[in-house]
C-alpha cells in the first residue's frame, strides 16, 4: 500500500531543489511561464533535462503540444519572481525583465542558468506530464541560486 499524499509531500519537502521557471510562448506568441521545482538533467550525449508539469498548470498543454521550452534557474535573491510566476496572475510577464531567446522561448534575466529545450518526449506520471527537452541553446553565471527545502526558500551558505 502506498503511502498517504500528506506523507509523501512531507517526505519529499526534505529534499532540497533549485527553483526554476520554465517558459514557453503561446499560440498567439505571448510569453508564458510557470514555478517548477521539478526539473533534473537527464542525459549528457545527447543533453537531455526532463521537467514534471502538473496535467492542471496553465502553461501544461503549451509544453505538450509545443516544440521548444526554456528553463531559468533563479538566483539566489529572485524569490519574488518565484512567487510571480508561482501565483494565479494572468500576466506574469508584466513588469519581469525578459528576452527572447534564440529559440524565441522567454528567458528571465539575471538568473543562475537558463537553456533552450526543444521538447522530444513526453511521457505520463500520473497527475503530471514529464516532458523531455533536448538543451539547443545553455547561459549561465557563477551567482547562487535560490533553494526550496521544507516548503520555503532557502539560500546556500
């Protein structure tokens, strides 16, 4: 028998992560993005990630049926855009410093890493979707990153 969703959730919240967005466009070319903590690299050759996105998130079907998605690890003092894009707010992007990456998906500025995915499976998980990105395009900088560790934030020494 499996255990309980409290005492899974419980459990797995000792489990330290990154914070990242992850960003697509729209049909209507309008950026998108959405909190995701569940995000792991996959494979070195080829450079594969896979990101599980819950089947009722609005940026959900976009990742199914879309052909490429960015991943911005958040730095250490972005948890504010953490909360933006982790809230029910139509426009996330409003007032968020942002740029068109070469695959034309959104990438905040100013985070630790961000890549460009172009989506090559995707794969049910029960109430999410894990979707396979091969990394096309990859920035990064030496700043820290933001941390989600017992249901809040937290930094690395």
């Amino acid at each position: 028998m499996p255990v309980s969703k409290d005492e899974f959730r419980s459990a797995m919240s000792r489990f330290a992560s990154g914070v990242t967005v992850v960003t697509a466009k729209t049909e209507s070319n309008q950026p998108a993005g959405l909190t995701v903590s569940s995000f792991a690299s996959l494979s070195l050759e080829p450079p594969l990630v896979l990101v599980c996105i819950d089947k009722r998130a609005s940026i959900h079907d976009l990742l199914v049926e879309g052909g490429h998605f960015g991943v911005n690890v958040l730095a250490a003092d972005q948890e504010i855009l953490s909360r933006r894009f982790a809230s029910r707010d139509v426009d996330r992007f409003s007032g968020t410093g942002y740029a068109d990456g070469i695959t034309g998906v959104p990438l905040l500025n100013d985070v630790v890493m961000a890549i460009e995915c172009r989506i090559v499976h995707t794969y049910p998980g029960g109430d999410h979707t894990i979707v396979v990105g091969e990394v096309e395009h990859a920035a990064f900088s030496d700043g820290k990153p933001l941390a989600y560790f017992r249901g809040g934030y937290a930094q690395l020494a």
